[in-house]
C-alpha cells in the first residue's frame, strides 16, 4: 500500500475534507465530513442566496407598483376624476407587480437549482442545452402565441387600457371586460362579445383615458344671426358647467370654436366640453336636448333640406310648323 499526497486525496476546493484529513490523516473520514458537510453548507449557500436575490428583486418591484399606483397626472386633472380611474390604476400596478415577482421567483430558483445540481455533481450540460432547445422551439413552433404574450405584457404596462375602458381596435370597439396576456375581450354597444389576440392589435383608440371630449357640431340657417347663435351657445354651455349635476363631469369651462363648415343646407358651428372619462357622450346629449329648448325659445331654426328648382318658358313653336322641316 503506498502513501497518497494530500493533493491525490482531496481537491483544492474541498476544505473541510483538507483539514479533516490534517487531523485524523483518515482518507475516509475525511471524504464522510466532506460529503456531510461540505456540501450541505454549499447548497444551503447557494439556497440562501437563491432567497437574498429574490428579496432585493421583489422590494425592487414593490417600489415600482408604488410609484405606479400613485400615477403621473396633475393634480387639477386628478381632483376632477372620481375613484374609479385611481382603482383601476392601483389594480394595473398591482397586476403587474406580481407578474414580474412571479416571472424573477421562477428565474432565480431555475438559477439556484441548477447550481446546487451542478454542486452535487451532477451534469448540467444537458439541462442548458435543454433550455436552449426548448427557447428554439417556443422561438419557431409558438412564435404567435409569444408574440401574444409579449404585447399583453407591454399592454398592462404601459396601460393602454384597461377593464372598463371604451376602446377602438381596429377590428373591433367597445368595452374593455377582460384583459389578460394573451387575448383582449370587448362588448360593442351591440352586445357582441369580441375576443380578440394582443399580437393582432396594431394600435388602440382609447376614448376614456385620462379625460375625454364632447365635441358638438351644430347646424342652423343661412337666415339666423351667428352672433347670436354663438352667444345662445355659450350661454348654454356655461349653465351646464355650472349645473351642480355635472359638477365634476365637466372638468373645465366649455368653449364655442365658432364656424366650423358652411355645408348645402346651413351652417355648422363647433361647441367642445372637456369632461371626465366616459362622460362625453352623456353629456354631450344633455348638451344636444338644451340646445335645442334654448334654439326653439329664441326662434333659431335648425336648417332643413332645402332645393332651388329653376323654371324656364321655352317659347312655342309657330302655327304650321310640325317639326317636318317645312315638308
């Protein structure tokens, strides 16, 4: 039997099997206090760096929903919108954040295991070239369905819209009743449900974010006094900013942009309410029913189709001439 080197028994990195084989000079015993030892504490290591890492990512995370929930709007924009818009927020931030702490607690610990099977000796060349395999196939075989998830994902971040939203995409319109990473539901004014893939929406109309617009084009005669009809107009648009019903439905003093088109049949001028989300169309038809008391008590028309037909006397032909060119 001939005498090994401390260097032929134990490896440079193997320490307690080093200094046990110091003490007892037992190759056994020191290869026993190694495996015991030595590499529970590497994979309690690496499991408590595993647990540290995902702290330091979620508390980062947390920071970002907190910032997100409280929003970027101004405060006179922000006074004027009602509950319902912050929920909806503070619900995005929070959708979000737990999509990324779930997203960094499934990487992390994919990271750490994969570690501690490489710390038990085990060949982890396989499980990389796996993974990479499987990216390839996910990358060529479901490039629709990542694509999907990826604008869903983008589309919950940014907030594009949101469930409660009147939305326009393209294909479809009407209101947002589900959002999840891989389709978009909406109900049109029809009742038609529409489902509808977040990698086929090129751009989205949003018409209840943030605040919105009605936007009245209204006609009247050749015959009536524009002055007059711009003051009527004003008129009626301030009682309605001042109307206690609508107080914080109209967010800002209404204006009356004057002449907008002179069209076949009358004249069209343009009266535009900011409002809150979702309020414009209510508004804009108490808007339209108050106008049309306040035209009809002073005696505006409202113009109506209207044609001008020419008559000509064409002169008869004289006595005797049927047309026979005289035969």
């Amino acid at each position: 039997m001939w005498d090994l080197s401390l260097a032929d028994r134990c490896d440079e990195d193997e320490q307690i099997c080093t200094w046990v084989y110091e003490e007892t000079s037992n190759q056994t015993a020191a290869t026993l206090a190694d495996w015991l030892v030595g590499a529970p504490l590497a994979l309690l290591g690496l499991l408590t760096l595993g647990v540290v890492a995902r702290w330091l990512l979620h508390r980062l995370v947390d920071r970002v929903v907190r910032r997100a929930e409280a929003g970027v709007l101004p405060d006179r924009l922000t006074r004027a919108f009602d509950s319902a818009g912050a929920a909806r927020r503070v619900q995005r931030a929070q959708a979000m954040g737990s999509l990324l702490n779930s997203v960094i607690t499934g990487l992390v610990f994919a990271v750490v295991l994969t570690m501690m099977l490489s710390e038990l000796g085990a060949n982890i060349g396989p499980i990389i070239a796996s993974a990479g395999i499987l990216g390839v196939a996910l990358g060529f075989g479901a490039q629709s369905l990542v694509k999907d998830f990826l604008s869903g994902i983008f589309m919950i971040f940014e907030d594009q819209y949101g469930v409660g939203d009147v939305v326009d995409v393209g294909e479809a319109s009407g209101t947002v009743e589900a959002v999840s990473l891989r389709v978009t539901r909406l109900r049109d004014v029809n009742g038609t449900v529409w489902y509808v893939r977040n990698g086929e929406i090129l751009r989205v109309g949003n018409m209840s974010q943030n605040w919105a617009r009605s936007v009245l084009d209204v006609s009247v005669s050749y015959d009536a006094d524009l002055v007059k009809v711009r003051r009527v107009l004003q008129e009626v648009a301030h009682d309605l900013w001042e109307d206690e019903a609508f107080r914080g439905l109209v967010i800002e003093e209404p204006e009356v942009w004057g002449v907008e088109s002179l069209g076949i049949d009358g004249v069209t001028v343009r009266v535009t309410l900011k409002t809150a989300p979702m309020e414009q169309w209510a508004v804009a038809r108490e808007m339209r029913e108050r106008i049309k008391a306040r035209f009809d008590a002073e005696g505006i028309e409202i113009p109506f189709p209207q044609r001008v037909v020419w008559h000509r006397d064409v002169p008869a032909p004289p006595a005797g001439d049927n047309g026979s060119g005289g035969q």
